[in-house]
C-alpha cells in the first residue's frame, strides 16, 4: 500500500459520516505505513483530499497519538498552513490531543518528542486561530490546548483571558459556555 492507494481511499469517502471516516482510519490503524502518507496529504493538498486526510488523522490521532511523535516537527512546522476550517477543526483537536498528553502525569512518547520550540509553534497558531474567523469548535480544542499548554507560561493564561473575555460577548452560545470554563480553570489556578 502506497500514497497513491490511501489517496484514492480518501477520495472514496462520500460523505464525513462516521462509518466513512472510520473505514478509512481503521485502513490506516491497521496499516500504520500509511500514516506518513496521511500527514503529507493534509499538507501537500489544498483540496477535498486534504479535509478528509486530516479528518482521518483525528480519528486514528485518538487511537494512536503516539504515532505522531515521530512526525512533530513536519505537523506542527506546517500546522498553520491549513486553512480550511474543515482541515483546521481536526487538526485543533490534534493539538488538544497533543497538550493533553504532553501535560499529563502518565508517560507517552508525545510528551518525550515535545520540544520547547514546538510547544511555542502550538501556541502561536493556537492563539492565531482563536483571533481569526474560525468556527466554535476549532476555538474550543484550541482554549483548552492553550490552558494546557500555558500551565508553566503565565503570560499564555493572561493572553487566552483577555482573547476570550474580549469575543465572549459577540460568540455564539457553545463559544460562552466553552469560554466561562476555560477563565473559570483559569481563575482557579
């Protein structure tokens, strides 16, 4: 199996219903020498492709986020050049996954990969897409990424507080709650 094989797969997909989405992933989860083929498509492709990819890598990022750690220096260097909002949202919640494991007690190799630098690459397009025209979602993965990410960097928190005390009043009702709970963690701290 090749690039071209799990592009055609990609194409495939008719629709984002989960059953479509999960064939495709449990395809890559049970060949993980496709997974390196994933993370360039989301990258190399301004098209269709590229959303399903990156929908795809949410899926199996959940199942194996440890396979991702091999790969951070090309997924977080080009994180910001995705940007379509059906490409941004997975690749958010890729990051959330990231911070998650980087910030937990438990051992992963994500958190042994992470360098400083990259965890600074996050947080720059985190706060970028927290400032631009993205849907609830995306601002939602990327909150809690950023309380996260910003537990040991203070002036993270005070950014995130002030991006969100200033948006929450014009947001919709999912920006609000997710919101109030994020300035409630940071308050909390």
């Amino acid at each position: 199996m090749n690039k071209d094989f799990l592009i055609s797969q990609l194409n495939n997909i008719e629709n984002a219903k989960r059953v479509n989405r999960m064939r495709v992933a449990n395809l890559v989860l049970e060949n993980p020498e496709l997974f390196p083929f994933l993370l360039q498509i989301i990258f190399e492709f301004k098209t269709k492709t590229a959303i399903k990819a990156a929908w795809i890598l949410e899926l199996v990022c959940a199942e194996k986020l440890d396979w991702l750690a091999p790969h951070l220096k090309y997924f977080i260097d080009d994180i910001y050049k995705a940007t379509h909002d059906s490409c941004v949202r997975p690749i958010s919640k890729i990051c959330n996954f990231i911070a998650v494991a980087y910030t937990s007690k438990k051992d992963s190799l994500i958190k042994d990969s992470l360098t400083k630098n990259q965890v600074d690459l996050i947080i720059e397009t985190g706060f970028d897409w927290m400032i631009s025209n993205h849907k609830v979602a995306t601002k939602a993965y990327t909150m809690n990424a950023l309380f996260l990410l910003g537990k040991n960097l203070e002036w993270v928190h005070q950014e995130l507080q002030l991006i969100i005390q200033k948006n929450i009043v014009d947001e919709s009702p999912a920006y609000k709650a997710r919101g109030r709970i994020t300035l409630d963690l940071i308050n909390k701290k």
